[in-house]
C-alpha cells in the first residue's frame, strides 16, 4: 500500500484511531482505503465525546443524527452514550437465547504424553533396571490448543431490518460460545469494510482482546442494534476525509470475496456476513439459524436440528424487543 498524504485534523488529533489514507489494489483495481481502528467500546465513546471534525465538504448532513428512528434507531446522543453504559433490559433477553450447540466433532480434542511415576502403568524395564524411581509409564491426558479466526461484517444494506439484525446477532454468539466451549481459543475481528467508487472504508471496533473469553455485553451493543451501524458506525465515516459521494446511502457492504482479497484474509477464517447474504430473513430464528450453518459449511460441526427445536421455543418472544423500538 502507498500512503496518500493528507493534513485533515482528526489524523492529527487522534493518530491512534484515524489513519492516513493509503493506496490498495483488489485485484487489478486501484482503490483509496480510508481507515479507523478503536481497541474497545470505550475507545470508540471517547473519540466520540471529543466531537471530531466532521467532513462537511462530503456529508452535508449529517444522517447519522437526522435519520429516523423507525430507520436507525435510538436517537444518536443516547446511541453514543450506550457505549459505555450498562446494557438495557433487552440483553437478559438476548441471554436466555445462548443455547448449547456442542455436537460430537465439536467437542474437544486431546492428546497425551508418556511420563514417568513411582507406580502405577506399565513397568519401564530398562529404567527399573537402571534403578530409576520412575520406572512405571501412563499416559496423560493435555489438551491441544486449537485456533480459529473469525470476522463479522458490523455493516450491511439499507434495507435490512431489525429482526434480521437481531437474529443474526443470536446467531454469531452462539456459534462463537460454541466454539469457546470446544476448547477453541477464537480470535474475533468485527470491523466494516464499505466502497464508494475508488475508495474503500474499513472501521475496526475490538471487542475481544485475543486469548480473551467472549464479551457478550460488547457483543449485544455492537450486534443487536441498528443504531450501532446506523448513528455509531454512520458518524465515524462522516469524520474520515473521504472525497467520493459517501452522502448518497453511505456507501455500499463490500460481499465476502473482495474482503476476503482487500484484507487477505485466510482461507480458513470463518466470515459472517450480512444478514441477506446468509440467508437471514429475519422472520423466523430456527430457519435462519438453519440457513446460516448452510451457508458458513458447519453442518458437520452443529446439532442443527437440536438447535432448531430449542430455538422454535423462542419464537413467540424473540421480536419483542424490536416491536417495542
């Protein structure tokens, strides 16, 4: 990549969260890639609360605070202030919706090694011989550290709706605590990487440290709500010194395949994407939850069908949260 100079004052104030722009291709083509990186929740208030330039040449108004609620949720003062504050009645909710999806090939897996003891397992004989007192063998059973990348989209079209935010966001942390509960150690990458002509946005907003446990509060603030994307996401973009016509719906989801090739990521690496592209309607949780395991190719590692059962349970309740907004 090659840095594309700039002087905008948020690169200056904020060097730690705003990056100078920089020259990429994906594939044969040419783009600018506007970046912004936040290691935490609170990370991402504080720049924030610092009222940061916005870029009043491109975003003449600013949606993040003029769209409707009906559209983008909770207004964006109290959007901002949810970044920090503890987490509404909806998140026990949310809780009640973490359901147990080991199956077999996903439990953990082990491997031993020999070692030595006083008594006990087979006789060593030529260590018995050699007057070793520890001349019996077992075996001992350790776990073998398995690792898993994953990254999760924080954007998608306009026209997604809050029942198909909501359920996919049920549907990540599920597969997420899975895994932990498998004895993977999972490195988390939630970020946007939107385009608008030549040039590309790419936000990063961490909530999981690697080798860290889940953050279930960090995942339901940043998952379950449009007004994460739609005032949150929506303001930082409105701060980068971007040039193209970003007003004009903010830019456009890149799909899996060209952020699979503009971030490199690795052919392994799991990547949830937009509700739409993963067969998420939004209108009934076992059927997208069923489409999502399709479409991510875990058949053979998810107790679909368990999961469906429990998950039809919930149906009647799971959207009332969002009737209520």
């Amino acid at each position: 990549m090659k840095i594309v100079r700039s002087s905008r004052e948020n690169q200056i104030n904020f060097p730690d969260n705003i990056f100078e722009p920089q020259e990429c291709y994906v594939g044969d083509r040419e783009y600018v890639m506007y970046t912004a990186r936040f290691n935490n929740l609170y990370d991402l208030y504080k720049y924030l609360k610092s009222k940061p330039v916005t870029n009043s040449e491109v975003f003449t108004t600013l949606y993040s605070v003029e769209n409707s609620s009906g559209f983008a949720g909770k207004p964006y003062d109290e959007a901002v202030e949810d970044l920090v504050s503890e987490v509404d009645p909806g998140y026990e909710e949310f809780l009640t919706l973490q359901k147990d999806l080991n199956s077999a090939s996903l439990r953990e897996v082990h491997k031993y090694r020999t070692v030595g003891t006083v008594a006990g397992g087979h006789l060593n004989i030529p260590a018995y011989s050699q007057g070793n007192p520890l001349c019996y063998e077992t075996e001992e059973r350790i776990k073998k550290p398995r690792f898993i990348r994953i990254h999760v989209l924080l954007s998608y079209y306009w026209g997604t709706t809050k029942a198909q935010v909501l359920n996919r966001a049920i549907i990540i942390t599920n597969i997420l605590k899975a895994l932990e509960n498998a004895g993977y150690n999972v490195d988390l990458d939630t970020f946007e990487l939107s385009s608008k002509g030549k040039e590309l946005i790419h936000l990063i907003v961490q909530v999981k440290r690697y080798g860290e446990r889940l953050n279930m509060a960090a995942l339901y603030k940043t998952l379950c709500h449009v007004e994460f994307l739609r005032r949150i996401l929506f303001r930082i973009l409105e701060t980068l010194d971007v040039t193209e016509d970003w007003s004009d719906g903010y830019g456009s989801t890149c799909d899996e395949s060209f952020v699979r090739k503009a971030l490199n990521l690795g052919k392994d690496d799991i990547f949830f994407d937009q509700p739409r592209s993963m067969g998420i309607r939004g209108e009934n949780l076992a059927k997208d939850f069923e489409a999502a395991i399709k479409h991510l190719n875990l058949e053979d590692k998810i107790d679909v069908a368990k999961a469906k059962a429990e998950f039809e349970k919930d149906v009647k309740c799971l959207h009332l949260n969002i009737e209520q907004d």
